[in-house]
C-alpha cells in the first residue's frame, strides 16, 4: 500500500523565460522552501502542482 503525502504549495507564481517570453517554470514556495519548479512532465514537484490545480487547492498567480 503507497499513502501518498502531499506538499504545502504556497505563493506560487508563473515566471516567464527571458529568452522566449513564454512562461517556463512557477515560483513559490513548497513545505517552507523558496523554489523555482521548471514546468517539465518527469518532474515530480511540476506533477504535485498540477495535481493540486485539477483538485483545486492551488491557484497560480500569472507571470509579470
């Protein structure tokens, strides 16, 4: 039996990529640390946000 945890997300915000202009990774916060998640489907912090979206227990702020 797998009991899955998840992680206190806080003050997340897209952040564009200087070169493209596109949004390329969200900042915020996860279980007390600042972090910059790259937004890349093999990455499991990028997989939790987007689980926490659908559940709705998330909102990203749009990039400046």
């Amino acid at each position: 039996m797998v009991i899955k945890v998840s992680k206190n997300i806080t003050n997340a915000k897209y952040h564009k990529d200087v070169i493209s202009g596109k949004d390329g990774a969200i900042n915020c916060i996860i279980d007390g640390q600042h972090c910059s998640v790259p937004m890349v489907d093999n990455n499991t912090d990028y997989q939790e946000i987007k689980e926490q979206i659908a559940a709705g227990t998330l909102t990203v702020e749009a990039s400046d």
